[in-house]
C-alpha cells in the first residue's frame, strides 16, 4: 500500500486581474499563509504584497519579450518547495483553469503524490465586461460566450473559428492581440458580420484600463497598436453595449 503524503497540498490560486479587492477573500487568505508563493506576470504587485514576511516569493512569468521560467522548471520548483514542508501558493493572473496551465500543473503535483486545490478567480472577459459596463450574454443577443486563444503558424491562424461565425456568441479572445488582423478574417470567413463590434480593452481591471472599440472588419484590416499592458479583445453584439466609464479614455483602434 502506498503511504499516504503528510505534505500539505498546493494552492494554485486565480489572483483575478489585478486590484486585491477582486481577489477571493479565499485566494487572499491562501497567499496570505504561503510559505512560498510563485506569482505569473499577470500577477499585481499588490496581489505578491500580501504574502507574509519570511515567505519565499519567485517570479515565474516575464512580460515584454523577457524569457520566462519553463513549464517543467515551475513544476519542479513546486514539488521541491512542497517537500520541504513550505506551503506552496502558484498565483496566477484572472482565473487558473482559463489558459492557466492549471491542468497541466495539477497532472504533474498528482502525480508526485501531491493533492492540489484550485481557487478560482475573476478572468479577465469578466472584469473588462463590468468595468466597461456590458454583459457578456444579453437575452436574444447572446447566448454563448466562448472563450478563445489565437495563434499565428506558418503565416496563417491556427484554430477551428466556426463557433465565432455565430452571432449570437460572444467571442473573448485571449493572447490574440498579435494576431487579430488574422483570427477577425478568419471570423468573418465563418460568416460573422463584418460590422460586428469589437471591444478590446488593456489592462482590464485595473484604473488605467483602456477601452478601444471597432467594428470586426476593421480589427482584420490592421494591427492594433497597443499600450503594452494585457489585451482581452471581445467579439460580438454585446460589444457595442461597452462605454467608458469617467477616467477611462476612449480612443478609437488605438490605445497609443
Ligand atoms: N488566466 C487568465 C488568462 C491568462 S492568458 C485569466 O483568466 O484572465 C493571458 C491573456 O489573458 C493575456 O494575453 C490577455 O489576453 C488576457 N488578460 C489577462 N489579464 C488581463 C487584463 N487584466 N486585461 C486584459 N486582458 C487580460
């Protein structure tokens, strides 16, 4: 018979998208009480500063193009923390079971005999749709929300985008600012109406958010420029729903 682990289990924790009073009160507690907390980029300042004195606190994720710690090097890291008896909080940005690797994570802690807890956390579709004042589903307008990723491979996007060809979704594309140009043709490829509207906000969330509105065709005829901060771009009906809120600024396209 296998013996049973004494290790605690390891919190992978949804930070939401930024400010801490979007956080659980449970993800508060959890980073609270880390004995070593590893954050992600997306993770605020405020978020890694309510981490106790004395707490082993490791950067994992890297913005602007600097290299970032490998999947298998996280996964290592939290295994040894956790067998050296440390409570081991993985901070993530928004919530961890949306393109948070958190299955990946979890599969491997599992597998070391290590029991794992997710807390769930506001993503980011969410937090830009209640800053921005609109729904992501709206009666008789929309039905579904998919929630996407975008790539560009060999010059074209990679992914199947006929559930984004129906009207009645709302389509929240993460990690798609790069290729928006491509995924906004691929859309419309699959019959979504070129006027369709476009909300795509930066650093949602947050009080220096930015709200940038278009129409679909336009997000496919060109690169959006960008302040540098995460980008959630939101297809669909509902987009048109999204207004500035005062001390947000509206730019069309451009967040500049
Ligand atoms: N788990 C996160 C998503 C991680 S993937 C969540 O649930 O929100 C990273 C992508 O998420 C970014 O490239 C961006 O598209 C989006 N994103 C994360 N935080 C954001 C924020 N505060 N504002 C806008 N987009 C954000």
């Amino acid at each position: 018979m296998l013996v049973k682990n004494k290790l605690g289990k390891v919190l992978l924790v949804g930070a939401g998208p930024g400010p801490v009073d979007l956080m659980t009160v449970r993800a508060v507690r959890a980073v609270e009480s880390a004995g070593a907390l590893l954050y992600d980029a997306l993770c605020s300042e405020e978020a890694v500063a309510l981490a106790p004195p004395g707490c082993v606190r490791i950067q994992t994720g890297k913005r602007g193009g600097k290299p970032s710690m490998k999947q298998d090097e996280i996964n290592r890291l939290m295994l040894r923390l956790a067998r050296r008896g440390l409570q081991v909080v993985r901070l993530k940005g928004g919530d961890p079971s949306i393109f948070g690797r958190v299955g990946e994570e979890m599969a491997f802690l599992n597998r070391f005999g290590l029991e794992t807890e997710v807390v769930p956390g506001v993503t980011a579709a969410c937090a830009a749709a209640a800053q921005f004042g609109f729904p992501l589903t709206h009666r008789g307008e929309a039905r579904r929300v998919v929630f996407t990723t975008a790539r560009v491979e060999d010059g074209a996007v990679a992914g199947d985008w006929r559930m984004g060809g129906d009207p009645e979704a709302t389509v929240a594309v993460y990690m798609g600012a790069e290729a928006a140009p491509a995924w906004a043709r691929a859309l419309m490829a699959e019959g979504r109406a070129a006027g369709t509207p476009v909300a795509a906000v930066e650093n949602a969330g947050a009080p220096h958010a930015r709200l940038a509105e278009m129409t679909l065709a336009e997000l496919g005829a060109a690169p959006l420029r960008r302040g540098g901060g995460p980008l959630l771009i939101v297809v669909g009906e509902v987009a048109a729903l999204a207004a500035n809120r005062s001390g947000h600024h509206a730019d069309q396209r451009a967040f500049a």
